[in-house]
C-alpha cells in the first residue's frame, strides 16, 4: 500500500534495517516513561520512519506530531545494543518533514548563525536586563502579568548581562595548543564560561589560540530541520579550524561537541569535504574529555562545597562521556559530589524544545528540579548552556535560587584559590 | 455510545489512540508477527482495566493486553480487530513487605525496576528474563517468563503468591495473595502463561528473596560447542545446580564484542557463563567441583570476575546479546524450544546442520542449564524470504520436539507457534485446555487468536499462515 505524496520520504535502509524492535530504548526514553505510550517511544518513531519510507503512510500531521515530541536526547542510541544510529534518523527525518513550526525554527537559525544579528539581538536582551526592565518586572510581580509563551520565551531568555570571553594571557611555554568553539549561544549568553575554560586550559600549560571566523557549528539547524544550512556551517568552521592547526579543537557546550564529533557523516558525501570533515572531527574533544586527558596535578585547587552534577544528554548519550565531568570534580580539595536520582534524564532543554514542546518540557524540567532539590546540594553542576539555561528556569520557578554552573567555572573558581 | 466516545469518557482523551499512524507502532512486538489493533487505550487504574473491559464487551470488540511489547511469540499483537489494553501508566509499586518478603506491584512495573527498589532491602524477585529492563511484571507473568536464574529459582510461576485479575466480564477477582497455601483451588497457576486468554492482571503478590551472601560468576572456555555441551550435562548431572549457567558460541561473541566491547574469548569455540550463589563456603566448593567438570571435559581456560563491574558487564552483554545480534546480519529469528539435558550434545549438532543447510549463519546463546535453547537464525528480510527462515526454525523445533523436548521454554506461544501445539498435545489435551480457558473465558474475547490452535481471530497475518502450513505438513 503506498500513500500518495509519500514516495518522496527517503532514509537510509541500513539504518532503518538495525531496529529489530527489542524494546530495549523504551526505558530510557524521557517520553515514553512520561506518557507510557508507545507512539513516544523511539521503537515507535522509528517504525513510523519505516513506515513512510516504505509508503505505508504520508508525512501526515500526527506523524509529524510524535516526531516532534522526540527530545533528540538520544539516550536510546546509548543503550540500543543494535546500533541504531537514531540520531541521524531523526535529523534526517526532520530535514524532511514540513512542520508548522518550521519557519519559526528556521528564524532561530537565521539569527544565531550571523554573528551580526545575534550581537543586535543580544544587545536588546542585554539591555531589557541592565536596564533593570526585567528586574523590575520580577521583582513587583508584573511578570505574571505577561501570556504564558512570552513569559515562557522570557523565562529562558538567556542571562546577557554576563561577561563577554576574554582571552587569558597565553602560557609561556605551552604543552599543547587548542582551539576553542565560541559558537552562536554560548558565545552571546555564556562568554565568561568560556572565559573560565580558556583560563583554566591556560593555567594547565595549555595555549588558547584565536580563530576568528568560526561561525556556528550547525547543530541547532540540523535539530530544527535545516540539514543544508547546518552542511554549510560546518563547512565554514571545518575552514576555520583547519587554519588555526592546533593540537586539539575544544568544545565547552555538549551540544556543539557531540555535534561535531559527527562531521564525517555529515559531509560524507560531499567528496571535496568528506575527508577534511573526519579529520576536524577526531580532533573535537569536549572540554572535560580535554582536561581528564591532561597530566593534571592533584588536587585541582580547593572549593568548600556540596553540589550535584546534572548529565547534559549531548555529553552522556550522544558522547559517552559520564566519568570525566565527575573525576573532575571529584579532584577539586574540599568539594563533595553528590548524585541525583537520574542525572542523565534529560531536563527538557533539548535545544529549541522547551519553546516548541511545553508540556513535556515543563514535565521533565519539574521531575529535574525534584531530583536536584533531594540531594540538597549548594550548587548545580553542569556541562551545556541549554541544559543550565533550562535547569536555572526550572529552579528559579520554584523560588529556589541555587547557583547552575558549568564544570569548567567550579574547576576556575578552585583553582583561582 | 461509540466505543471510542466511551473508551475516552473514562481512561482520558490522551489515552485512547485510533489515527491509523497511531495504531501502526502497535502493530508489533519484538518478534516477527504483524498486526495492527483497532484502537489503543492506556487506564491508570483497575477500575478503568475493569471499565475497559466492560465497553469493549458490550461492543462486541474483544482485548489484548500488552505491557511494554518485549515479546517474541507475537503475543500482544492484536488481530481479529481486537482493541489493545496497555498496562504502561499501571507501574506503581504498591507495597514491599520487608519482613514477610513480598511485594504487592501494578502489572506495568518494569523488571528492573523492581529490583532497583528491592535491592536497599536486600531482597530480589528472582526471574530475570533477559529483556528486563524494558519487560513488565505483567507480561512476565503472561508468558511464565524465566531467565538465566531460572535454573535455581525456576520461572515466574514459583514467585507468584496472587494476583488480582479484571475478568473478561469486567469483574475484578483476587486469586491467591500474600499468605501462602491458601484453601480452594488455586488458579494462579492457571493465570501465570495464560498469555492474556483469562483476563487482565491488575496487581501481583510476588514472592521475595533475600539477596545471597555472595556471588561467584566465571567463563569456562572450550573448544567448540560440543564440548561445553558435554560439561553443562555433566555439572548437572553431578548434582550441582548453578544460579545459571548460561552457553555463548563464537558468533555470539564477536557480536557482543562488538556490541559492548565485552572482551569475550573469541579464540573459543563456545564457552559457559556460570553463576554460583549462596555463602561464601559453599560457593567455594561448587565452583572448584565445576571448574574441574569443565576441565574433564576439554576447557582450557577459566576467567573469573573479581569485582561486581566485571560481573554486570558479563551480564549486560548476555542479557542484552540477541538484539546485539543485528550488528551481524539485520534480522534474527530468535527460537525458544527445550530439550531434555542429556540430548544436548546431539540436537545442538543437529539444529547447526539445520542451519548450515539453508545456509544462515546461527548464534547460541542459551540457558544450557536447564536445556532452554534459543538457536538465532541471523538474515536480512530484504533479501532472504522470511517464508524459508519460518521453515528452517519449524524444522529446528522438530529435531526439539522429535527429542522429546518442548515448543517454548519462556517466550510462550502467542500466534507464534499455537498451530505446532499439536506436535506436543494430543486433542485430548487441547480439549481440556479450551475447557479451562472458557471457564473463565467462555466467550474468546481475551487475546484472541493465541496459544490454543484451529482459531480464526490471527488466521489472516501472514507469517501465522505460513506457519500453519509448516505445522500441518510436517506433522507425520
């Protein structure tokens, strides 16, 4: 049976092929332990791929629906013992799905990705917070006044009032020399995390050098659907990175790192950048896989502290990577690592989902807001800008104003002591 | 009132599902069958399963329950325009006794995460079907499921005190329950591997243990599968029992290498998994009266896991080996069939010679213990006819048969194998199985279609037609 106008649905057979329909992502998909339900589970989503690629069904609205319910977590590809390569099944998919949400994604997109655009914009958002606008909206209770979806864009608006990055003095006799992806997000919302990962880099000996012209890794296009602008981001950056011929090519958001990492596949079959792609990619290293890498001396500095260290999906699923951020920490005099329950559940973040998927957003936010509160840590502690943006919302929502940091500002804080 | 109107009015609009897309993703479990139901609801309460029940009835439209839909006998898969009861938003556990070890769980609890809970109070429920940690205690209970442990512990029937049950009228029933030996007859039995043909389990009074002072886990390896073969018998019949003791072949290793870097000897030819439980002395001594077994027997190597790591990395691989499987070839047809202990050399021998004869690569991987085989046939279903995979597997069930072994060890029936039950059972038996089942069920509206033969409800998917054909032809 073929449905028409479902032909032009199309995903690789090999990939599809791996599901045998086990069963054993269900548990680990945030949805599907949500709902109980089947058709938000990633077996289910992958039988529907299945299903319009073969032409059992059209690309219909509820399709489209359950497919865009799936975080992008990617927690099942980690546990799938096929293979699964879900991740670039679902953004495949997506590339090829017409959502009502699309232009608004694609909007996104075009702002993050022109450093230009996203100064313009930040610098309103910088000034709706210095000016005290937002302050005073809080602080006499105006805030509720606002329709839930612009309190809710409000909520997550990223903190722009903080410091821009600022390059540290370069050390004298370097032992490595690295990279480091500034990005559209983090480098607007989050320059003085990377200001901290250049400092403590710097502080371990190794260089930070500047490359200029890096642009956007792509990862939010892909997400949002628009694979060829995320193709022609990476070749940008791929061009950029390649100039700068260091030793290692650091990444301080999970999001980006993981999604780098995946370069090879990206541009496999663009001949004149399928290589150059593989090669920018095994040099991509998260910032805590960088530094765990590193003769490193013991201790790292000194922190009184009790915190908890929250998974960002990007980082444990799509990279592997669960140790390092914990040894880490682990190594700092002084400061005690507690586990919440289900640190590697997905907050709700997943990029644009917490504006395009409230409900489930707003279910997984409250369930990581519990798991943070009973471990009574002083401070959150994470390793993506998404997951820190969405976590602060969550807690500050529930009046609690716990401090969310990255690992590499605790590692900058105790060592500075 | 539309069923669908009134299936809504009590479970929640969310909760009842009937776009087709929807009803596609029902369409399956984890084996081969295929069929989709005709519409999906999802109650949180017994009263709703019981509401359900009676809606479904008085339209004339009969059920079929499904927990996470792990199986591999097609058992969940709807036919006969049957509508699905799902038991996912039913997963609390309710109670745990401490002091008198049980456990009062909703049907919807997954395997493993009832044993997360219990561990703290040191305690287990023992059958550990290897797809827990998405399998449910319900469809545990459905398909008398069993598991590595299964060997000392036995299967989910030995671990079932009671179980609260919604009645294909709707009536809502206790059998059993905490105490032990309770007067009357006991239908739990009855209800555990019914496969959802007498109702739908609502809650469970499971059975506790304590967790055992220490565990002894080691790889014996040896040279081909015979060999192994030949030790697990003679630890058998030398009167040890193991925990479990599981057999891996070559194939099976390099894809659980590959899989979860395992580091699995691949210069064996197959090699048994064996766990020993109990206090620290007498494990001592079984694993010594093993070891030198398996030495008899032509092992040449010994691997221990010394710490709880190396432990549940083992496990991992074996309890997560069939799908890991598909890294070799996309598809498996995964057999379920028993043997008597003592035949295993030979039908081992001659399930391969099945195999290398219609020319598929296969993959043991098996409860040797208690004579549980699972032969994998690996192929890929976009070249080779699923038709000649139903065939090898239905010969590979005979030489089990033929052996004096049984159709299924764990995985039940379903719409798998209900027309090969007339290779084990005479009509007698069968007859008398209709009886009981329409003493409970006198109208067929539970899961119809499955474990009983000569039914019409599943009659038009097509693997069951196929398979009907294999049953009836090769029965001489």
């Amino acid at each position: 049976m073929t449905v028409p106008g479902a032909s032009r649905f199309e995903l690789p057979s090999d990939a599809l092929q791996q599901c045998i329909r086990c069963g054993m992502c269900l548990e680990a998909c945030p949805t599907y332990t949500l709902t109980g339900l089947e058709t938000e589970s990633p077996r289910g989503r992958i039988h529907l791929m299945d299903a319009m690629t073969h032409g059992r069904i059209g690309a219909t609205a509820r399709v489209s629906l359950h497919l865009d319910r799936c975080l992008g977590c990617r927690a099942c590809e980690a546990v799938c013992p096929s293979g699964v390569p879900y991740g670039e099944l679902i953004e495949l998919t997506r590339a090829q799905l017409v959502r009502p949400s699309r232009r608004r994604d694609l909007l996104l997109g075009a702002i993050v990705a022109r450093p230009r655009v996203l100064d313009v914009a930040a610098r309103v958002g910088s000034l709706y917070e210095r000016s005290g606008v937002r302050a005073l909206l809080h602080a006499t209770g105006a805030i509720r006044l606002l329709p839930p979806g612009l309190r809710r864009l409000e909520s997550l608006y990223p903190p722009l009032a903080r410091p821009r990055y600022r390059a540290p003095t370069p050390p004298s006799a370097p032992v490595a020399r690295v990279a480091l992806l500034l990005g559209c997000v983090m480098r607007v919302a989050y320059g003085d995390v990377h200001t901290s990962a250049a400092h403590v880099l710097a502080r371990l000996g190794v260089e930070v050098v500047d490359v200029p012209d890096q642009g956007c890794c792509g990862a939010l296009h892909a997400h949002a659907g628009d694979r060829e602008a995320a193709r022609g981001l990476a070749r940008k950056a791929i061009a950029a990175f390649e100039r700068a011929g260091v030793d290692a090519l650091v990444v301080d958001a999970a999001g980006c790192g993981a999604y780098m990492k995946g370069y090879g596949r990206l541009l496999a079959d663009d001949p004149a950048w399928a290589e150059r792609a593989r090669a920018l990619a095994a040099r991509v290293r998260d910032v805590t896989e960088y530094i765990a890498s590193l003769e490193v001396p013991a201790p790292l500095g000194r922190l009184e502290a009790r915190v908890t260290y929250q998974d960002p999906c990007h980082l444990a699923h799509a990279q592997g990577i669960r140790r390092q951020p914990r040894e880490l920490l682990r190594r700092i005099d002084g400061l005690e690592l507690v586990e919440m329950p289900d640190a590697d559940m997905c907050c709700g973040s997943a990029g644009t989902y917490n504006v395009v998927q409230p409900e489930y957003a707003d279910r997984l936010q409250r369930a990581k807001v519990d798991a943070i509160l009973s471990t009574g840590a002083s401070a959150v502690v994470s390793a993506n800008p998404g997951c820190m943006l969405q976590v602060a919302a969550g807690l500050r929502a529930r009046g609690s104003d716990l401090p969310v940091l990255h690992v590499v500002e605790v590692l900058d804080r105790a060592m500075r002591s | 009132m539309d069923l669908l109107v009134r299936l809504a009015s009590i479970c929640g609009r969310e909760n009842v599902l009937s776009d087709p897309e929807d009803l596609l993703v029902f369409e399956y479990d984890a084996g081969f069958d295929r069929s989709a139901p005709s519409a999906v609801v999802v109650p949180a309460t017994a009263d709703e399963v019981s509401a359900v029940v009676r809606a479904a009835r008085d339209a004339g439209v009969p059920i079929v329950p499904r927990g996470a839909g792990t199986g591999l006998a097609g058992g969940t898969v709807a036919c006969g325009g049957a509508i699905v009861v799902s038991t996912s938003r039913l997963r609390n556990i309710l109670e745990i006794d401490t002091v008198g070890r049980s456990a009062l769980v909703e049907p919807g609890v997954v395997n493993a995460d009832l044993g997360a809970a219990l561990r703290p109070h040191g305690l287990f429920f023992a059958p550990d079907p290897s797809s827990q940690r998405a399998s449910t205690i319900g469809g545990n209970i459905g398909n008398n499921a069993g598991g590595p442990h299964a060997l000392r512990y036995g299967s989910v029937v030995d671990h079932v005190l009671g179980v609260e049950m919604v009645l294909p009228d709707g009536t809502i029933a206790a059998f059993g329950g905490r105490a032990p030996d309770l007067p009357g007859y006991d239908l739990v039995p009855l209800i555990v591997g019914s496969e959802g043909t007498l109702g739908i389990v609502t809650k469970a009074w499971l059975r506790l243990l304590p967790l055992p002072e220490h565990v002894h886990t080691f790889l014996a390896l040896f040279p081909d599968v015979g060999t192994g073969a030949r030790a697990a018998s003679a630890i058998i019949g030398g009167g040890i029992v193991p925990a479990a003791m599981e057999m891996l072949d070559r194939t099976t290793m390099r894809a659980l290498n590959a899989a979860f870097d395992a580091h699995l000897p691949e210069e064996a030819g197959s090699l048994l998994l064996v766990e020993v439980e109990g206090l620290v002395e007498e494990c001592r001594d079984q694993v010594t009266r093993i070891e030198t077994l398996c030495r008899a027997e032509g092992a040449f190597g010994i691997r221990t896991a010394t710490t709880a790591e190396e432990r549940d990395a083992l496990w991992k691989a074996r309890k997560l080996g069939y799908p890991a499987l598909a890294r070799i070839k996309p598809n498996n047809y995964l057999n379920d069939a028993v043997v008597p202990r003592t035949k295993l050399p030979e039908v081992l021998g001659r399930v391969n010679g099945i195999a290398d004869r219609y020319g598929y690569t296969i993959a043991n991987m098996f409860h040797i213990g208690d004579g549980n085989l699972h032969p994998v046939l690996l192929f890929d279903a976009r070249t080779e006819p699923i038709e000649r995979v139903l065939r090898a597997a239905a010969e590979i069930l005979r030489v089990a048969v033929d052996a004096g072994g049984m159709l299924s060890g764990e995985h039940g029936i379903g719409v798998e194998k209900e027309d090969f039950m007339t290779w084990v059972f005479a009509p007698e038996d069968l007859d008398a199985m209709r009886r009981a089942r329409g003493a409970l069920d006198p109208d067929g509206v539970m899961n119809p279609g499955k474990v009983l033969p000569g039914q019409k409800a599943c009659g038009d998917i097509p693997t069951s037609r196929i398979k009907r054909g294999l049953a009836e032809g090769m029965w001489v």
